[in-house]
C-alpha cells in the first residue's frame, strides 16, 4: 500500500526559478497610463459628489497623459503587447465610462431612462470604437499613408468634444429644460461619430522632423496655448472642441484626395517570372 502513494522526494539539483528583470523603460509608458487610469476613476468619484469642474480636468489631463504614453514608449523602445491592452482598458474607463457617467450626474439624468440609454450608448461606442482600431493595427495591407487617419474620432476627442455642454456651463450658459433634449441629441451625435468611418487626422506621424525656421515659432505657441489653457480652461477647451468639430469635413476631404491619388498612381508591373527551361 505504500508502493501506491511513495513520498516527496524534492530534487535536490532543482534550484529555484528566477524571473528575468524588467527593464525600466518597459514600465515607465505603463507608469503614465496607470495615471491616467487613475485620474479617469477619480473623475467618476468627483462627478457622483456632484464636483463636475474638477472631474472635467481630471479627464482632460488623462487626454493628455494618454497622448504621451504612446509617445513615451516609442521613444524609450517600450512598446509592448501588455502596454497596449492596458492603454485600451485605460481609454475606455476614461474616456467611455467617465464622460458618460460625468454627462448623466450633470444633466442626462433629468431625461429618466432615456438620457441613461444614451450615456450607455455613449460609453460602448467608445468600447466598439478601440476595439475596431486595436483590430486595424493587424492590417498588413494597410497602406502606409493611411497611419495619417483614424477611422471615426478618436476615443480622447469624442471625451473632450463630448463633454462642450459641461464647459458652456461653466462659462454661464444656463441648461433649463428646454436645454437637456438638446444635449442628449448632442452626445448621441458625438457617439455616432465615434463609432463612424469618417477619416480624421491622427498627428500620430507629425513632429518627427521640425524645419529649424519653425521651432521658434512653435514654442512661442506653445506657451500661449498652454497660458490660455491655465487662465482661461474652459474657454479654451470649448474654442478647441467647436474647431474640431469644425475641422472634421476638411479631414474627410484630404482623405478621399489622397485616395484618389493612390487610385490613380501607376501601378508598377510585376516581373515575369523566369520561364522553366525546355527539356
């Protein structure tokens, strides 16, 4: 009966496993998005005690936090698969969740279920919307001109755009009742852009080379925008929601040229093959 159940005999030349060390450079992009992640769940707390200014500026700064990160680790080489599942749940609690709970708290929730129905359809258009673009990435027939456009508006401008009746506001514009339709066909429209195949810009591909004659104009803008921003946020971010929103037609519109012009390039002749040799 003992033959049946011999006892544990560790090895004795089996060492323990060692785990290689991450490099830093691997963690810090994954650092940034945390941050913002951390920022998009407080928004939520701050938006459920009713404290909607601050809980507009932490998903603002999360939209800046998430344009770095990228950024960050492309520059420090850090790219990884974890790094982007991670950006994609993060982009969707801040830029999904949180705009739609902040809209419902502020005013969707006058509208009972139906202002509900669309802080939901708000949030799983974002959902839908990075799912789509994390499946794009796959592509490997893309062409490279395309990487200048999203395909809809990206999750971090339909959070920012989304949330213009909230810095309207803030500057006193008065929502009354006649007011509440008006913002929810206003979010509505916003989540279908997001979830839309309308091309817009990306920037992803700008700034790689700056003309020596532009970079002291660039920082002069620079520091106005970021001057306006800090005295006047609100004011600033509903200028800067009006004009993208005003700028999406002329995105449409450098896409489909661009378009044409691959249509209409000459397409290079592929070479023969060498024929086989005659027995």
């Amino acid at each position: 009966m003992d033959d049946l159940f011999p006892p544990f005999a560790p090895d004795v030349n089996d060492r323990p496993r060692r785990f290689r060390p991450v490099p830093f450079r691997l963690i810090a992009p994954n650092m940034i998005t945390l941050l913002a992640l951390c920022l998009g769940l407080t928004a939520i707390r701050l938006a459920f005690e009713g404290r909607f200014e601050p809980a507009v500026i932490a998903v603002i700064a999360a939209a800046g936090l998430d344009g770095i990160d990228g950024r960050v680790a492309r520059l420090l080489k850090g790219t990884s698969r974890f790094g982007a599942e991670l950006d994609s749940l993060a982009d969707f609690v801040n830029f999904g969740c949180a705009p739609a709970l902040i809209l419902y708290s502020f005013t969707l929730h006058n509208l009972k279920s139906v202002g509900w129905i669309v802080a939901l359809v708000f949030a799983i258009a974002m959902c839908l919307r990075l799912a789509r673009f994390n499946a794009m990435l796959d592509d490997p027939n893309r062409p490279e001109w395309k990487k200048d456009f999203f395909v809809g508006m990206p999750a971090p401008a339909g959070a920012i755009t989304g949330m213009l009746p909230l810095y309207l506001h803030f500057l006193g514009l008065d929502f009354s009742a006649w007011g509440r339709p008006v913002i929810l066909v206003y979010v509505l429209v916003i989540a279908l852009l997001v979830v839309s195949t309308v091309p817009t810009f990306s920037g992803k591909t700008w700034g790689k080379r700056v003309p020596r004659d532009l970079v002291v104009p660039i920082f002069l803008v620079v520091v106005v925008g970021f001057g306006l921003v800090i005295s006047f946020p609100f004011e600033a971010m509903a200028a800067v929601s009006v004009a993208y929103l005003a700028g999406l037609p002329f995105g449409a519109a450098q896409y489909r040229k661009r378009l044409k012009q691959e249509a209409s390039a000459p397409v290079a002749p592929a070479q023969n093959s060498p024929s086989a040799p005659k027995v």
